[in-house]
C-alpha cells in the first residue's frame, strides 16, 4: 500500500488493542484467542471468511468492520484511514 508503513501499523495495532482479541506475531501480549491468528494474514484466502483478501478491503475493515460485513463480531476500531493502511501493511508482512 503506497505510503503505508508497518512500523505504525504496529504501533497502531498496540494503541487500539487489536491483541485483546487476535493472536498477531510481534505482538507479545495480550494473545487474545476469541478471534483468529493473524499469523501468516497475506496467505489467507479471505478476510473474515467472507471478503476478499486485498490491501484496501483489509483497510477498510480494520477500520469499520460492521460497515464493510454486517453482522460480523468484529467492532469498529479508533483508526484513521491512514492507521488502517498501515495496518494492513504491518498484517500483510507477518508470518
């Protein structure tokens, strides 16, 4: 994604808390289990079973996930458009 930047997709994904829920590599605490792992996210087939797996449909979900799948689980989450790209970016690297 361009300008997107792994480094604050970290930070992004500490600051809202994403790991209460989600197993994500690099991230050392919490490991929340109610949700999936996202380990290994780019070699996913899909996002949440349902969508497809591209840059700006992960982006658009970290962010507002009711709005883009109703009646999934997942809340919306406190990140600008520019946080979630770079959330994106920091998932589509882990392994």
């Amino acid at each position: 994604m361009p300008q997107a930047s792994p480094a604050r997709g970290k930070a992004a994904i500490e600051r809202v808390g994403c790991a209460a829920c989600h197993q994500i590599p690099g991230i050392r605490w919490p490991q929340g289990g109610s949700g999936p792992s996202l380990a290994g996210f780019a070699e996913q087939g899909l996002i949440a079973g349902r969508l497809p797996n591209r840059p700006d449909m992960l982006a658009a979900f970290v962010r507002n996930a009711p709005g883009v799948l109703p009646g999934t689980t997942m809340p919306a989450m406190p990140l600008s458009e520019g946080e979630a790209r770079d959330v994106a970016a920091y998932l589509y690297g882990t392994r």
